[in-house]
C-alpha cells in the first residue's frame, strides 16, 4: 500500500520519507505515483532513461536511472545503480561490506555508484569515509586501516564484493604447512596400502615362511 503524507510530517521524522517521480519509477514492485510516503524497508526501483528524488529530514537524494535501492531510515542500502545525495545529517550509503557517509555534520554531496562490480565514490562538497566492515575487516599485514577517507573533489574506488579486498598471505614458500600437509597424508596412504598388501597379498604364507 502506497501512503500519502503531507511533506511538514514527513520532514519531522527521520525513519520517514518522501518519493518524487515522473514515472519509470516502482515502489515496493508496484509503479509509483508522483509522491508517496516511503519508510524503513521500502524498495525503490527507476528504469532506463527515468529518475527519482527522496527527500528526508535534513536530506536529498537523487535516484539515478536504472538503480534499486531501499531506503532504511537514515541509512540507504544500495544493491546497483547510482545515488547522489546532498545531506546536512549523517545520511550513509549501504553497499555489501561497505558504508559510505559523510566524515562530519557540514553539509555534504557526495555520489556512490555501484556498477559492473565496482563500487566509486566521488565527494563534491566536504568530506566522505568509506567504511568496510564484516569479512573485510581482515587488515593487510602492513596495518592497514579499514577506513578510508575521500576528500573533496577526490573520488575513490573499491570493489562490491565483501571477499574481494582481502588480501592473500604474501611470501608462501615451497616448504609451507600446506605443502607439510600434502606430504603428511602421501606419507600416511603409502604406509597403509603397504600394509594392506603384506597382509593380503601372500595368501596363507607367513611374510617370512621358514626354509625346510
């Protein structure tokens, strides 16, 4: 069911938002009207050559064409497409492992872009964090941190797949414990079939049968 509320209430409640469209756009699988009332869970869907606006307390955000994103209060979970937001809050950006937000409370426009796999980040007014979470916690041996901060006019980019980014162990050497493992069970079978055969191969004579 799509709720219409007038845009006073809506402006006084952050978990509350409102849609604006010119068609092309789905709310929650269903096509959209002009302007409805979004809250927390509500899926936004704009097709080719169509965009959106939602407008939250302290914050806008344009809905690119071709982007799906639901809306979670403060908080803007991005599964593709593209967002450019314009906030004088902490209004964030979701995209797998990573958070996207703004560094302070000034008003800032930053746009987050997920496409082909690859998730870019550009700051156009004040400064934005990207922060991983999840599985890429995992640091890189030289400590990196897990944040990363994307000053204005910079862009950045990282990958949209929460495994992508972390790194594999450098320095394996050929006597490493995978390679003692292998070695260990090659050892450990060879043992056994020999056994096996000692035991079965000869029949009913003894393994060393005593000469007459």
């Amino acid at each position: 069911m799509i709720v219409m509320l007038p845009a006073s209430v809506v402006a006084q409640d952050s978990n509350r938002g409102l849609l604006h469209s010119e068609g092309g756009t789905w709310l929650n699988e269903v096509q959209a009207p002009p302007i409805a009332a979004i809250f927390p869970d509500s899926l936004v869907q704009t097709q080719a050559g169509y965009m959106a606006r939602i407008d939250i307390a302290g914050s806008s955000v344009v809905v690119g064409p071709e982007t799906m994103v639901q809306f979670q209060g403060h908080e803007l979970a991005l599964d593709h497409g593209s967002l450019q937001l314009a906030t004088s809050t902490e209004m964030e950006v979701i995209v797998g492992c990573i958070t996207i937000g703004p560094v302070n409370y000034d008003q800032t426009q930053y746009e987050v872009t997920d496409r082909d796999g690859k998730v870019r980040v550009e700051a156009t007014r004040s400064d934005v964090k990207i922060h991983s979470h999840g599985a890429v916690l995992q640091k890189s041996k030289q400590g990196e941190s897990s944040d990363t901060i994307v000053h204005q006019g910079e862009n950045a980019a990282r990958s949209d797949r929460c495994a992508a980014i972390i790194r594999p162990t450098q320095g394996t050497t050929i006597g490493g414990p995978d390679l003692d493992s292998l070695w260990a069970v090659g050892a450990g079978l060879a043992i056994a079939g020999t056994l096996i055969c000692l035991g079965l191969c000869h029949g009913d004579d003894p393994i060393s049968p005593m000469q007459p």
